[in-house]
C-alpha cells in the first residue's frame, strides 16, 4: 500500500490522550446513531456497541491516511463518525540513518510537528473522540528493521514512535522485498516483542497488527513466515490485516468482493495451522477476531482490478458474519469521486477511487456494523481458547464418519468434528480438519457443518434383479455389476471369492466399486438385467 510537546509519560491511572473520549461529539453522534437503529429493530447492532467499550474485542474500521500525499488530508476533522479512527501511514527508516524513523523518508519526527503539524492535528482529532493507529512500513521504503541491526537501536526507533504519540496500536505493513528479508523479520520481530512487554510490564497497553499482501490461495510463504517469526518471538499479536487488492490473474473471473472472501478463507486456515505450530490452540472464532481486510478503493494498481461500491457491501456482510477483527481502508485520500479535471480513470490517484461513487463512500460501507474502537481492543490478551471437537453421532451423520484405517476415494464424502468433507484425491489416514498453511496439502475439501436433523448415510440400492446378486463362488468379469444387500457394484478386473463388502474399507484392493449416483439413475431408467 501503496501541535502538542513531544509525549511525556503516562501517569499512572491519571490522565491521558484516550481519557474521556467515549462522551467526544463523534462518540455522541455514534451512540445516537445506535440509538435510531435500535428504533427499527437493530437491537443487536446496538448490543454489540454496548459490548465493545464493555469487553474492548468489538471488531473496528480505522481507513488509512497517507500522511505524506499532497494534497494534505485532514484527518484531524472527520466529516463522519466512521473516518474518526484512522492509521497514520507510513513510517520508515531515515536514508541517513536506518534506525532514525522517519515520515516516508521526508520528515523525522520533529520535522512532521513543525512542517505538517502532525502532533497538533493528532492531539484534535483525539480532542473529536478519534484516534490514531500508526503503520510502519509500506512498499515505497525500508521499513526499520531492515537496515537497522543493532536490536537496542531498533527497540528505541519504534517505541520512540509509540511514545511520541501515545499509541495503543500499531500496524506492520510488511511487503515487497522486506517480506523475503528473513533476517530483518527475526530483528522485527524479536524487537516488537521485546518493547510489548515493557508496555505490559509498565500497565501499558500495545496491540500489534501485522499488514500483509495476499492473494485469493492466501498468505505467500514469506507472509506465513513472517507470522511464525512473530510468534516465536513471543509478539502476542492483534491480529493479521490482509491486503484484499491488486490480484491479477489470480482473480480468474470472480468478483474483487469474491477474490477477498477466498483469500480470507485462505488465511483463516492458515492462520489455524500457525498457532497450532505454536502450541496456541484458538477457536475458529478467535481467530476470525484476529483478520482484518484492506480493500483498495475504486481503480487498484491492478488496472482490471476495480473494487466498487457493491464488492464493498459483500465484503462488509462477510465481515460482519465471520466477525473479522478489523476492516480497514486504501485510503481515506482516495475516498471520493475523481473531479471532472481528472480524466485519465485507469491511472491511479493518491486523491480520488477512480470510480463514480455518487454520495457514498467506502468508508461508510466498510463500516457498517462495525462499531469497535483500537483504542478499546487494545487491552485484549490471547489466551487458548480452542473449542472441544464436536463428538460426531452416526444416528444424525447425512454420511460415515471418518475413520484412520479407512480408505477414501476422490468425491467420498465424510463427517468428522460436526462438519461435511469430500476427497479431493484418493485418502487414507489424513485427518480431515488437520491444520494445514495451504490447501494443497490436505486431500479433503470442507463442504459445511452437519445441519440439525440430517439423518445416517444409507447407500443407495436398487431394485431385486436389477443386477445379479453376489455369488461367492462365481467369477467375474472386469465390468460386470452385481447387487450386494441392494448396493450396486461394479468389478475393477476379473475376480473371484471377493466380497464387494470389503470396498468400503480397502478401496484400493478390493475389486468392486460401488456405481455413482448417475449410474444408478441411468440402471433405473433401463430394464432389468437378467
């Protein structure tokens, strides 16, 4: 993706840039907002309101704001309560010195105060009852780690970033060549690690977001291992905010709202098999909470990549359904209709989406029952939490329940854990909701849950002299079809003396197979065979 003194430090349960902010007019004009959805029945959105300031885990929208793009955006006065919250972006190393944070290399820290106001601005926009998340990296500049190997250098450079603002919550934008940069991830990550737990050890709080580029498959290998260098460092991280945009060819023909969806999907199960490698065991619906998205508004750099105002309602109600942790925006700047002066639409713009948005906004969209803060989730701690497996129950299972010494054929379906799977390719031993980082590397498709009152797989039979029933003594031709109990088979090769019951279990040896559904429709429709 593409003022006030410097901060001085928090006194103990006193005062400080976050106090008193819920009862600011843009928290008021929020809860009176709450207030008229709950007049047309919205109890629940209002519900969820009420829990995010009471658990600080209600899943949040914060657009990003490139802070260096001309012309300036102000973000210190939100037009609307859903740009109140936003992520400041980005801050890199310094081209003279890569443990010197700077603003996208133009200013330092002190530079942006005098130059941009930057500290001022922020100071009002919290005044508002908005808050600022602050994003390190990018894809335009060295994000610090890179440059910067002395780890004390590297600790300071962020947590004076922290400091200097006040932040509760940082972002990670890690893309380009720092993702392949395995050294640079082990300093970042063992440096973020190392500043959390001086926060939690001073009563402070600091959640941790990594930002990374994906595709409709998900998270690259690099992504991946960026997450677990994370994770052995000891970061407990908020979360992993993926980039649902500029995917190419590896859209095929979906929809940029379809793509995002697959590539979410995606990382859910990978992020599965990440914390299960780290010995943390989370439910599947902690670690929705621990997914953000970041569309690119209108025209992406991608140019058949256009993500309009409907992908931007379909991924807002995946999002609410999923309960993802975080929707986000690329970026507030770009979050308006092109002027009539900007005609060239395929050409990407730091200043308008490219797209006729009408008096919508994206923001707005990808808002949308999402009624969290950072600020409020910042205080979340991961803890285990996985649910107990389901204990499946033949007399409710629509198919057999799976078992280890069993073998599968591609498009056998099974159930295991209270959910539906079907073969990919022939299976013997793979445990079906085995966490895997890629889907290739499970045979087993997950179709959906159990549905109440589904009843036990019964084989499909056909009719007494449709086909010849089984005869222990007989020998069989490869192609010949007899009944066994009703069941249909069909001989693989010329046999003898087997018994088409064992095919269940051992479908590779046996010599029968059972007849599709197709081909027992197409017996019915014929006569008997003698």
């Amino acid at each position: 993706m593409s003022g006030i003194a410097p901060a001085t430090p928090k006194a103990a349960a006193a005062s400080g840039p976050h106090d008193g902010k819920r009862l600011s007019p843009l928290r008021v004009i929020i809860a009176a907002g709450a207030i008229a959805a709950l007049s047309l029945g919205a109890f629940v959105a209002v519900q969820s309101f009420d829990s995010a300031q009471a658990d600080g885990v209600s899943p949040w929208f914060a657009g990003y704001v490139d802070v260096t793009a001309t012309p300036t955006y102000a973000f210190e006065t939100p037009a609307s309560p859903e740009d109140a919250d936003v992520v400041l972006s980005f801050v890199v190393a310094s081209t003279d010195d890569p443990c010197v944070p700077t603003w996208g290399t133009a200013y330092t820290l002190d530079g942006a105060s005098k130059d941009l106001d930057l500290d001022r601005r922020l100071a009002r926009l919290r005044q508002a009852g908005g808050d600022a998340v602050v994003s390190f990296g990018g894809q335009l500049n060295d994000e610090l780690a890179t440059g910067c190997s002395d780890p004390a250098a590297l600790q300071a450079a962020y947590a004076s970033v922290v400091d200097r603002y006040q932040l509760s919550t940082i972002d990670l934008d890690i893309e380009g060549s720092a993702l392949a940069d395995s050294a640079a991830g082990e300093r970042r990550a063992t440096a973020i690690a190392a500043l959390q737990q001086a926060k939690r050890d001073a009563g402070e709080e600091l959640a941790v977001w990594l930002t990374l580029p994906v595709a409709p498959s998900g998270l690259t290998e690099d992504a991946t291992d960026t997450v677990a260098q994370m994770l052995k460092a000891g970061v407990d991280l908020a979360g992993v905010n993926v980039m649902t945009m500029n995917y190419g060819t590896s859209r095929g023909t979906d929809s940029m709202a379809d793509a995002s969806i697959d590539a979410l999907e995606a990382t859910h199960r990978q992020l599965d098999a990440l914390y299960s490698k780290a010995d943390i065991q989370l439910s599947d619906a902690t670690l929705w909470s621990k997914i953000g998205a970041t569309p690119m508004a209108g025209q992406n750099d991608v140019k058949g990549d256009v993500f309009g105002l409907a992908d931007a309602q379909a991924l807002n109600a995946f999002a609410q359904k999923q309960g993802l942790g975080r929707m986000s925006l690329w970026s507030l700047n770009r979050d308006t209709t092109c002027g009539p002066n900007y005609v060239d639409l395929k050409r990407v713009s730091d200043a308008c989406s490219g797209i006729a948005q009408g008096d919508q906004t994206f923001a707005g969209l990808l808002s949308a029952g999402l009624p969290g803060h950072p600020d409020l989730s910042a205080s979340s701690v991961t803890t285990p939490d996985a649910d107990q497996p389901v204990v499946d129950n033949p007399a409710t299972s629509p198919y057999p329940i799976w078992a280890e010494e069993s073998s599968y054929l591609k498009g056998t379906k099974i159930v295991w854990h209270g959910n539906v799977y079907q073969a990919k390719w022939w299976t013997r031993g793979d445990i079906p909701d085995d966490p895997v980082l890629n889907d290739w590397e499970t045979p087993w498709t997950l179709v959906g849950p159990v549905l109440p009152g589904e009843t036990p797989y019964k084989a499909l039979t056909l009719p007494e002299g449709t086909y010849p029933d089984w005869a222990g003594a007989a020998a069989y031709e490869k192609g010949a079809r007899v009944l066994f109990d009703g069941v249909p088979y069909e001989s693989k090769w010329w046999n003898q003396g087997a018994s088409p019951e064992a095919s269940s279990a051992d479908p590779d040896s046996s010599p029968w197979v059972p007849l599709t559904e197709d081909e027992i429709s197409a017996a019915l429709a014929t006569p008997a065979a003698s």
